[in-house]
C-alpha cells in the first residue's frame, strides 16, 4: 500500500495553486489583484500558476471592465472543487497518520510560533 | 495579511518529499528501498528528493551494510522535525479555513470515493 502523499496531485498541491484554489473554494470570482496580494506572488507567477490551473480545468479566468479599467476575475470550476476536496481528503489523512505515531514530539522542546 | 498556503516551505511541500517527511517523522531510520516502495518512485527520483532533503538539513542518509548486502538508511533530523511540524501546522490551518468557509459544498453531488 502506497503512502497518501503519493495520492496527491501536484497540480493542487504545489502550495501556490492550493493557496489559489483554497481561496476560490469560497465561491465567489475574486479578482487577479487579490490574488497576488494574498500570495504574495508576482504577475507573472500567479499568471503562470492560473494558466496551469486553467489547462486542469480548474478554474476559470474571465477578462472584462469595471467601469473603464480592465479587471480578471478567476472562479473555480467543479471539477476543481471536486480536486481541491480531494487534495483536502489526503492532507487530512495525513495529519491522521501524525496524530496516530505515538510519542515523535516528546524528545525536543517545541520551537517558538 | 497572506494566505497561510504562501507560508508553506517547498522543500518540505512537494509531496514525496513530505511523503518521505511523514515516514521518517515516526523516528526510526528506514531502509532505501521502504521508502521507494512506500511513495511508488525509481531510485533516480527517489535520490533526488533525499539529496534535495539532506542539503537542507532536514534528513541523513547513512550508508552501510546488512550482513554482506550494501544498504542505504534515512532518517530525520531534528530540524527535519520542526519543519515537518510547521509544514502540518499550516495544513491544519488550511483545513481549518475550509471548514470555516460556509456551504461551499452544498451546491453539487459528493464525488464517489
């Protein structure tokens, strides 16, 4: 039997796509710009990772107007609602299998935050 | 203030390095070729995520013999430690977020499985 990391899907999980979609799961569109702010990513690599994320068909881009300034607005389509629950399934499996190795944090002091 | 997914360290991220993270985190030190097997890699990738984990200081690999058979045995360190803990802080508080995020699933089937 595999290990659950192996399950993963390195679309969703590489941290910035899951950042992306994490926020997109909410349901709404949100806008390119928040979604730099909130990654902390440049254009280009947050433009990088949609475009992925996009091919997957993930999510969703839409180029239109606010008034007269030019706006992307980046929803997240089912299938990657279905692989975001997915990749949570996993991740929650994972922590499990920490919680369930008896005593691995009792040899160390626990670092500071 | 960014989402709790840019806080994630790749290293440890990439999930056959967390894969080899979350196996090593149990304590003891574990064969080449368990690991290989475990999270389903070749060799050649397997060495490259352990070269990848050794030059951060988060595992050893010591190599040696069982009898007259060469062997290779991983363990983790005691950073390797503290940064598999971060790495599963954050993903308790993405998890977190999720659950607090409002019937966001409640618009469509569940997948099987």
């Amino acid at each position: 039997m595999s290990h659950p990391a192996a399950a993963l899907d390195d679309v969703v999980h590489q941290r910035f796509r899951l950042g992306i979609l994490a926020i997109l799961a909410g349901g709404d569109r949100v806008e390119f710009s928040y979604l730099r702010e909130a990654l902390a990513l440049s254009a280009g690599n947050l433009s990088r990772h949609l475009t992925t994320l996009v091919q997957a068909q993930l999510i969703l881009v839409e180029k239109g107007y606010q008034g007269s300034r030019p706006r992307t607005w980046v929803s997240i389509t089912k299938a990657g609602r279905r692989a975001y629950r997915n990749e949570m399934t996993v991740l929650r499996s994972l922590l499990a299998l920490q919680d369930a190795v008896p005593g691995q944090d009792l040899d160390e002091d626990l670092p500071p935050g």
